[in-house]
C-alpha cells in the first residue's frame, strides 16, 4: 500500500470531521443561548403581579 494515495482520504475525513464538530460546536452554542436567554415579561402579567 502506498501511502501518497491514501493523502487525499485522510484530507478529506480530515475536513469532514473539522466541519461537522465546528457545526456541532455552533449549533449547541446557539440551543444554549435560546434556552437561557432572559425572557421579558408581557406587560399584562406586570398589571396581575401589582394588583
């Protein structure tokens, strides 16, 4: 086996795996983001809350 013909897969699994674990990477990042992001209460439930 020769190892010049193998260069070219191993690039390519190579920047698979790169885009795929940096896709994953921002795709959690932003699921974290949405569930914890403050949520801004309706100006009807601060009338409810005074009364």
């Amino acid at each position: 086996m020769n190892p010049d013909t193998d260069l070219p897969l191993l690039l390519s699994l190579v920047l698979r795996f790169w885009l795929v674990a940096h896709a994953w990477v921002l795709l959690v990042r932003w699921a974290e983001a949405r569930v914890t992001r403050p949520t801004v209460p309706s100006p009807g439930s601060i009338e409810k809350e005074t009364s």
